[in-house]
C-alpha cells in the first residue's frame, strides 16, 4: 500500500514550487524523465504547461504518469485526449 504523499521542490520557469506524490509516483516520474533525456524539472514544465488550470500539478503528474505507463506496456484503453492533455 503506497505511503503519504511527500512533498518536494521543482523550479518550473525559473518558480519555485512545491508538488506532493507518493514515493511511487516520485520513483517512477524521475524514472520517465531520464528515458526521455530530460530534467524532472523541465518535463514538470511541460506537464504544468500542458494542464488545465482547475488541475493540480500532483494529479496532473499522476495522470501523466499513468498514460506513460500504460502506453509503454502497450496496454492505453484511454481516450487519446486525454493522453493529448496530459502531455
């Protein structure tokens, strides 16, 4: 069973921020960004670039996170918008 969210700091253009994920995501966010070639604070970017403005930044990442994964395994049964909002 996954613990509490922890909290840490990201610089998002040049602002400091603070997003609170549980270890697992943290893990497996740091884990995409270096696949992709990309500092977690530049990929945090363009997530928080890409989200609407009612979402959080933490469920934004866990949406990514999740599309990420399963588009990977080959197994995305989500709608390809909301594969389009959460990049």
């Amino acid at each position: 069973m996954p613990g509490r969210p922890v909290k840490r700091s990201l610089t998002l253009r040049g602002h400091r921020t603070s997003v609170s994920l549980e270890d697992e995501f943290w893990t497996v966010f740091r884990d995409i960004a270096t696949r992709e070639g990309k500092p977690v604070n530049a990929l945090a970017a363009e997530i928080d670039g890409a989200r609407e403005v009612e979402t959080g930044l933490a469920s934004a990442i866990r949406v990514y996170v999740l599309t990420w994964l399963l588009e990977n395994a080959g197994q995305s049964s989500m709608p390809k918008t909301m594969v389009t909002e959460a990049e």
